[in-house]
C-alpha cells in the first residue's frame, strides 16, 4: 500500500496565490490611469472588471481540471484551435503580451522610484531606474537565486497590509463630495476604463498553473479562483473610493503615474506617501521576478520550442536565451513609450488573448463540462472592454488599432517562421486518453483483410 505525497496546494493556499498574484504592481498603475479616464466612476468600472474576470476565470479553471498543464492559457489555446498556425501565433502573441505587461510594471517602478528624488524630474531618470530593475532582476535569473522566490510569501504580506491600512486609514479622510454623481464624467467613460481596470486582476490566471499541485483540482480549482477574485474586487473597489474621495480629481490626473501614494498624504502625510512609493516599488520588483521567470522560462519556451522539458520546476530549468532576449525586446518599450501608452497596450493585449482562450473553450465545451452561457460571456466581456479601450485611447494614440494589428501580424510572421525554419509546432500538452486511443487504434488494428 503505498502513501501518496500530499499536494502544496489547498483552497486557503490557492486563494493566497491568485490574490498575491493579482494585488502586484496592477492596482499601483492603474488606480490613477483608470480614474484619469472614469474620474470617481472608476469605482464602477472597478466592478465591471471583476464581474468580466470572474467569468474568465470560471473559464480557465474549467480548462484547467480537463487540461491540467503548466503552460496554463497556451495550453488552452492549443487545445482550442488545434496545433496550427493560428494558434500557434497567439501562443506567440501570448508571449508578446507578458513582455509589455513586463515593461509595464517595470517604467511603473522607474515612475515611482523617481518620486524618492525631487529634483529628478526627467524621463531621464525613469527609464533608467525602470532598465535598472529589469536588468538587476535578469541578472538574478542568470544566477538562479531560490532566495528571491522564497521571499514572494513576505513580500505578499507586506503590500496586503501597506494597503489595508493606507485604505482604511483613508476611509475616516474621505471628503463624500468628492465621490458625488453630479462631478462624475459620462457613463460611457466606466467602459472606456474597463481594460485598465481588468489589468488590475489580470494574475488571477496564475492560480491555474498550480492545477498539477492541487489537491482535488475538481472542487478546489473554481473555489479558489472565485474566492481571490471576490477577495480583491473589494479590496480594489474600497481602494478606489478611498483614493477619490481623498484626492481632487485634478490632482489624481497631473500624479496619475503615482495616485496611490500622492492618496495617502491627506492621512499619513508626507511619510505616508513615502511609505506608499515604497510599497508599489516592492510590488512592482516582486512582480518582475516572477513575470520574467513566466516569460522567459514558460511562455519563450513554448512559442520557440512547442514543448516543454520532463522537469520544469522553479530556477530548474535555465533558459538563458529566453531572458536575454526578452530583455532585449522590452528595452525599446521602457525608451520610446511613457507609462499611460504601455499600460493601454498591454491591457489591451491580455484582453485580446484572454478572448480567443474563451473563444476556443467554445469548441471544447463539451469535454470541460463548462457552462456555454458563461463563457460566451467572458468572451464578450472582454473583446467588448478591448475595443472600448482602443476607441477611447486612439484620439492619443491614433496608430494604436494599427500597433495591435501589427503585434499579431509579427506573431503570426514569427510562428511561420519558426515551422519553416525550426520544423516546429506549438503541441499540446496535456493528450487524453480518447485521443490517445483514436492515434494508437490503426496502429493495433493493423489493415482489414
């Protein structure tokens, strides 16, 4: 009779990693960005968000438990489309996606580290605190340091508690004036703001990469999933209000790079914003560890090689190529684009991947047990918020429909090239049993006579 070894995740520590993984560096970009567009509507914009990630993440899990694998949304892409051209081009485009969100979170840590410094007031000084944290955590890559990785439990609980007290501190300082429907913007702005807002939650996917961790997936996948992002929908909604009825909406929109500290000076002064600045700049260096290692580690992997090794465990398996040219492609983002502008993109093309993954869980529906209605609606849900985004964001960035189009076309270049060149293919996997059957039944068979 033999034991079998308990597994690492349980529903408390399932939720603990999609909360640790949603409540990053997201929350610390778009607070000022989104309230920039939806003004104290964001709130608003704020529920709709998680409403559209609930439903994507009802989604996912439902693939995760019928396709339990570590290459998470490429994965369920493969597994949607087939193993060909298409998806192997947004399994590209998925890859591309990480790399602005990374540059992202990375100008965001350049923006907020600035603020130590009063009279660094240039883009100057931005750009190379944000190349500096990228390529300090690249470095620590190359070298494989566990220790970064155990931290990320600490690090979780330090920006959980910086921002419950800075929220319910600020609770007891909000002026409800502030927050009045008279003051607001349009309504149409709460869904001009909607892919910043979902941005916020966009690391809820994280939790399905732990599927093969899990104990008893079948119950605890869609539990924990709906527990964390019910978890931060409140804790973002009571940041928002917290932040808006602090702040004059003209000063949310000229500190917008850095609203959630230039919040707390009205409760804790001006160490509150220090203390605030300090907590994003953690939140965005633990982010980057943990993206670059996804990135560079899984998603490079896959959409280069279409497979991934036997073994692929955390600083395992050394993809040195992957993390140097990964940095190389998030340079000229971090130089050329101001925060607002990586934002939007990224934004944009998470939702977009986001689409098509619950687009092709269409197709499979059936296998995963999967309500249709639910994920027609979070194929809605998000295609709706992405093109409210690039409609509202093209009068500033009118080349932004022509960027996005362009991103895929590389990808889709990309994918054909690596079949013509590299003779490779994205392949699934996670192969079940059928489908293993179905391949080995002429083999066994062998010809009628």
């Amino acid at each position: 009779m033999t034991v079998q070894q308990k597994k690492a995740f349980g529903l408390l520590s399932a939720v603990f990693l999609g909360i640790g993984s949603m409540v990053g560096a997201g929350i610390f970009i778009v607070i000022g960005q989104a309230g920039a567009i939806a003004g104290n509507l964001v709130t608003v914009s704020f529920v709709i968000g998680g409403i559209i990630a609930l439903l994507c993440g009802y989604s996912l899990a439902k693939l995760a438990i019928r396709y339990p694998s570590r290459g998470g949304i490429i994965e369920y892409l493969v597994q949607g489309y087939g193993e060909g051209v298409f998806s192997g081009a947004l399994g590209v485009m998925f890859y591309f996606s990480q790399l602005v969100a990374l540059a992202a979170v990375a100008k965001s840590f350049g923006t907020y580290a600035a603020t130590w410094f009063p009279d660094c007031t240039h883009s100057l000084c931005t750009n190379l605190f944000a190349l500096g944290i990228l390529f300090f955590f690249v470095i620590i890559n190359f070298a494989g340091a566990a220790m970064i990785a155990k931290a990320e439990n600490l690090i979780v609980f330090i920006k959980l508690t910086a921002l419950l007290i800075f929220t319910i501190a600020a609770l007891w300082f909000i002026d409800p004036a502030r927050l009045a429907v008279a003051k607001a913007p349009d309504a149409v702005h709460i869904l001009y703001a909607l892919g910043l807002t979902f941005f916020a939650y966009q690391g809820f996917s994280v939790i399905t990469n732990s599927v093969e961790d899990m104990q008893d997936p079948n119950k605890t996948m869609l539990r924990s999933m709906v527990l964390a992002i019910l978890i931060v929908a409140g804790l973002y909604i009571a940041v928002a209000v917290a932040v808006f009825g602090n702040l004059p909406l003209a000063t949310i929109i000229k500190a917008q790079d850095y609203a959630l500290a230039e919040a707390a000076r009205p409760a804790f002064g001006e160490w509150g914003f220090k203390i605030m600045a300090a907590t994003a700049l953690l939140a965005t260096a633990s982010a980057i560890n943990a993206t670059l290692y996804s990135v560079t580690q899984i998603s490079y992997t896959l959409a280069k090689e279409g497979d991934l090794p036997e073994v692929y465990e955390y600083y395992i398996y050394h993809n040195t190529e992957g993390l140097l040219v990964s940095a190389l492609l998030i340079v000229p983002l971090l130089l050329f684009l101001d925060l607002a502008q990586i934002a939007t993109v990224a934004s944009i093309a998470v939702l977009l991947v986001q689409g098509f993954t619950h687009l092709g869980h269409l197709k499979r529906r059936r296998e995963t047990g999967a309500h249709s209605w639910v994920i027609v609606l979070a194929v809605l849900g998000t295609f709706t918020a992405a093109g409210y985004a690039v409609v509202y964001t093209s009068e500033k960035m009118p080349y932004l429909g022509y960027e996005i189009v362009g991103m895929f076309l590389l990808a889709l270049s990309v994918e054909v090239l690596l079949r013509l060149f590299n003779q490779r293919r994205i392949s699934k996997q996670f192969i079940s049993a059928l489908e293993t059957l179905k391949e080995d039944l002429p083999l066994r068979s062998g010809p009628l006579k």
